[in-house]
C-alpha cells in the first residue's frame, strides 16, 4: 500500500496479508446468495413501498441490484429501513421455492398484480416452461435462479445496502426513470468487512479524484460526457506511453500510419460493423447511408485500405500497420466511468497482415511484445482468455472452418508459451475470436487491457489478396492487436494501480527544487537548465513558501524526488535528496544526481 503523504519520504511499507474474496463468476455460492438477497430486498421495499413495481434485479459482480419505479425517492434513512425489514424476512427462514408454469398462466398472474414492467420481462423469456421463485407464498418473481433454500442460509451481518442511484428502463433516455438500490451480500461478516476495506482503499485510489488532485485529466460539461481533456502533465503521461511503445514496435518491424477520424457509411458496410453496431455509433453526417459518413469507432477498415492500395507480394508479408488512433463510440451516460468508460478514446491499434505460413509466429511475436509491455509497466496479475464465438449465437460472420482455423492458431499460442489462460465462450468479437488479457489490480478487480485477434473474415470481405510464391492470388490472415487497449483506460488503471505514484520515467515531473530562501533560487534554476538539457522533466519552487509546505506539497502532489537546497548545497554544488521510494538519501553532488537519473530513466527503473 502506499504510504500516507506525511510519511511520502519513507520507504514503502509491504501490504499486509488479505482476506481472499470469492468471485461471483467463480463462485455458485455466492451467485445462490447474491440473486435470494436481491429478491428479499424486492420482497421488504415492497412491504414498505406498496406502490413501488419491480423491474429488473440481477447479481452482479461484487453484489446485486433492483430497479424500482417508484413515486417517492429512496433516502438513507429509507435504506436503513428496508435493510431492517431484509433481516426480519431473513430470520422467518422462509423457503424459496421454484414454479415452472405456461406463458400464459405467468401472463394472468403478472396482470393480476398489475406490473407491467413483469409484462415486458415475459415477453423477453423465449423458451417455456416460464420458471417463478417465490419466497414462501408472500413474493414472488420471474426468475431463472440459482437461489438458497430458505432465506435463512442468507448471513444478515454478511449484507449491506450501500447506494440508490438513477436508471433508465431498458437503459433508454426516452424511457421511465427507475431507481436502484445496490447492495452487497458475502457468505460471512468477515468478508464484507474486507470487501467495504476495499471499497474504502479504491475510494483513496480512484483515478477520478487523483486525477484531479495530480492535474491530469478533466471533464468539461461544455465539451461533452465521456470526453476527458489532458492537462499539460497527464498529456506527459500519454507521451511517454505513446512514445515507449512506438519505440518497441519500431525494433519489431512495424509501420506507423496515420487515418481520418471520419470514414463513409460504405467503408465501416463492407466490414460488418455498421449492420452489427450502428446504434454504437455516433450519428451519421450526410443526406443518405449512400453518401453519409459516422465519425470512426475502430481503425481496421482504414488499414486494410492501406494495405489494399498495392499489390504484394509473398516477399512483402509480413506487412505490420500500427496507429495511435483516437476512435468514438456512443456509449449510454450512464455506462461512462472517469478514463475506464468514455466516448472518445485511443488505441494504441495495430493490425498485422500475413500469410497463413506465418500466423503462428506473428501471433507468438505479438503476445512476446504485449508481455514485454505490461513488465515494464509492472503490471503482473493477469491470466489470458482466449475468447471464443458461442455457436449458438448468430452475431458472428465468416465460416466455421475460419473459426476453427482462428481458435485453434490461438490455441496453440498459448499452449507453445505455457500461459495460464481460461475459455471465454460467447466473448469473441464478430469477425474473429479473441486472447484478450484480464488484469487484476490492487483493489481484486478485472479490467481487459491488451488483446491480440486472429481474422480470416475481414480479409474475405474486402478481398484482400497477396502474389504467393506460385504466382496465385492467396488470402492473407489479418492479427489485430492493441497492447495497451484503451490508452485512456490504461492510464486510469495505471494511476490506481501506483496510487498516482508514477515510477520515474513516467511521472509527468521527476524532480522539484526547493530553495529554502531567494538566495538559493539562482543555483536552483542553473541546475535545473542542465537537468533539462539532459530531458530531465524537473521544476523550482519559487512559491516562497516555508520549506516544511514546499515539501508537503511536493508530496501531495507525488513527485518521485525533491532536493532541499540551503546555503550549504549551493557551496557545494550538490543536492539534499529525498525520494518516496527509498527515503532520505542525503547529500550528492549535482553531477551525479543526473547521471543517476538518466540511467534509471533510460532503465525504467527507480532512483
């Protein structure tokens, strides 16, 4: 954990051993009690808000959800209430029970109640029989389960309502507003006592709040929702991002291109994208589809025509397209998160075009390179997840031979690099399936960063074709890959994930001087014009401050080093060095503070 701002100087502390918390997606226990609670807190607002109509109430990943229409607003003292009247229904023990009946038996039902939210989610169910848990015979719902027993199995110390928020009906403006309660359920008091430790700690962590308070990033209501804009330093941040990566894929054979951010209708009509993902898209400029274009949500379709605009030979693949390309999508508001949801965002894309020969080592290549990236930024809890299409579903193109040759070419990657790695079925993207990877941060959360995708569909579709060795028109696979994902994304995580304390070579400043008085500032600005010359990010504080505050600023504000300079530095041409990894330092001659923070700069190591 890092250490508190008046402790900043002090080595970092090891975090103390955690209580590990079951996941809901691992864990049908949890599933079973998060889905009964749900239900038990539909079952109390409704004893204490007749007029209240259920909507939707699932589990979700650290707890469950319902949204209520209701006339009157939920208050804190409201919550307390139905978490009292939660825990009377959970000590009557009552059973939960499961009903399969006809569709039109659940239709008279729901009519009798006169909830027509129940009437919507029924026409939704597909198959029969339509299945209804009740709690004893007291409340009843349309429900798929899994559900406990009895409300008794439920810990009443192992839940809590913790937040009413707004919601659409069917997440549609246009439609009723609901509210909805979150809440959290656990199997013993000791895990929501962790559960909420954490929930506290990413309250110190959020990006949002670091962000502002580090000048990073902002959000203007005047430019627009899910539209963040970089402050000097955060621009620093993506810089050096951009530039580091840029850097390694040069050493790697790839090409740096350039697209628009507009396409035409046509372009993203060849690709699948705009039948599969139209209403995603920003709105169509123009009269007609025929002549109309849509601000970019991906940037395949413009590489691809780079590709398409000569022809190649066998000899020219592998040819490797990369781009920093800022993409949009329009995505619900109340979707939108800090930096880790937002409309326009920049992927660090590239998309690789080989013949099938070369797949599999591009293919490992890729995976190499996205490793290599996620070490240096010293992110290491990550497993793979080779996303595959579900058959049964029919969002996806191409031939099931095409698929079998994608899955299986990412099948053998992994097997060949000994990677753990889990089947995510159904999580394939449209045209191809996927080795996304899942990273698990500080907080036991999961957030996908790089993914690398195996495509014979887009090649079909637009004709991609290069000379093979024969002479014969052959079909070139495409790799798409994005190491870093969303940069925006990447650096709300990384700011989390170091608490904003950003490692030497990526803290927008890496130095500040700190003349103790006006004396000292010309020695100050000296070393700092050939800290510069060295590009060393460095800056004087000329607040005139007393030390004690320029120093609680500086590690407010987390600088990775700050040097004190009194008379007695400035004699001797040397700094006072402290630093929030590894403490004082003392006295070191001006010289060789730069040497040493050029070689740990260029290493990515710390001072």
């Amino acid at each position: 954990m890092p250490p508190e701002d008046s402790k900043a100087a002090q080595p970092m502390e090891q975090e103390a051993p955690q209580i590990h918390l079951p996941r809901t997606s691992e864990s049908e226990t949890l599933k079973k009690i998060r889905h009964t609670t749900s239900h038990i807190m539909a079952m109390a607002v409704q004893k204490l808000f007749p007029k209240a109509q259920v909507t939707i109430g699932p589990w979700i990943e650290n707890g469950f959800y319902y949204d209520f229409d209701c006339p009157e607003p939920f208050t804190e003292k409201d919550l307390k209430a139905i978490k009292k009247e939660m825990i009377k229904i959970i000590n009557r023990k009552l059973p939960v029970l499961r009903e399969e009946v006809s569709r039109e038996e659940a239709k008279a039902r729901i009519e009798q109640l006169q909830e027509p939210y129940k009437l919507e989610i029924l026409d939704d169910i597909k198959t029969e029989p339509i299945t209804i848990y009740h709690l004893a015979d007291q409340w009843w719902d349309l429900c798929a389960g899994p559900h406990v027993e009895n409300t008794g199995a439920i810990n009443p110390k192992a839940i809590a309502l913790e937040s009413v928020a707004g919601a659409y009906w069917r997440g549609d403006a246009n439609k009723a507003q609901l509210q909805r309660i979150y809440g959290t359920a656990w199997e013993n008091p000791e895990q929501l006592a962790e559960y909420q430790r954490r929930k506290e700690e990413a309250l110190k962590r959020d990006h949002r709040k670091l962000g502002k308070e580090l000048g990073l990033f902002i959000f203007s209501d005047q430019v627009g929702p899910g539209l963040p804009l970089w402050t000097p330093k955060g621009a620093t941040v993506r810089s050096l991002l951009e530039d580091f990566l840029k850097q390694e894929q040069l050493k790697r054979g790839y090409q740096q291109v350039v697209t628009p951010h507009i396409g035409r209708v046509d372009l993203f009509k060849t690709s699948g994208h705009w039948q599969k993902y139209k209403d995603d898209l920003f709105p169509m400029m123009g009269e007609s589809e025929a002549e109309g274009f849509v601000l970019k949500a991906m940037n395949c379709p413009f590489h691809i025509q780079i590709y398409k605009s000569q022809l190649h030979s066998y000899r020219d693949l592998p040819i490797r397209l990369a781009e920093f390309g800022t993409v949009y999508r329009y995505e619900q508001s109340g979707e939108l998160g800090g930096l880790t949801r937002v409309r326009g965002f920049t992927q660090d894309d590239s998309h690789l075009f080989v013949t099938p020969e070369q797949l599999d080592r591009e293919f490992l290549n890729v995976v190499d390179l996205t490793l290599s990236v996620f070490k240096t930024l010293r992110l290491s809890n990550f497993k793979a997840r080779l996303s595959f299409r579900d058959p049964s579903l029919d969002k996806y193109i191409g031939s099931d031979e095409a698929w079998e040759k994608s899955q299986n070419a990412i099948r053998r990657a992994v097997e060949t690099l000994g990677m753990e790695h889990f089947e995510g079925i159904g999580e394939a993207a449209f045209y191809g399936p996927k080795l996304d990877f899942i990273f698990r941060d500080a907080l036991d959360r999961e957030w996908q960063l790089g993914t690398v995708q195996v495509d014979y569909n887009l090649p079909e579709r637009f004709d991609l074709t290069y000379v093979s060795e024969e002479g014969i028109r052959e079909r070139p696979v495409m790799i798409h890959r994005a190491p870093f994902g969303s940069l925006e994304r990447l650096v709300g995580i990384l700011i989390e994930e170091y608490a904003g304390d950003f490692p030497l070579w990526l803290a927008p400043v890496q130095i500040r001087l700190l003349p103790v008085s006006e004396t000292q500032l010309p020695f100050a600005q000296k070393v700092a014009e050939q800290m510069l010359n060295y590009k060393i990010r460095v800056e004087v504080d000329r607040s005139g401050e007393r030390l004690s505050k320029q120093i609680r600023n500086a590690e407010k504000e987390k600088v990775p080093i700050m040097s004190v300079i009194g008379a007695k530095e400035m004699e001797a041409e040397s700094l006072n060095i402290r630093t929030r990894a590894k403490g004082e330092l003392g006295e070191i001659q001006v010289k060789e503070v730069i040497q040493r923070m050029v070689v740990a700069i260029a290493s990515k190591d710390d001072f």
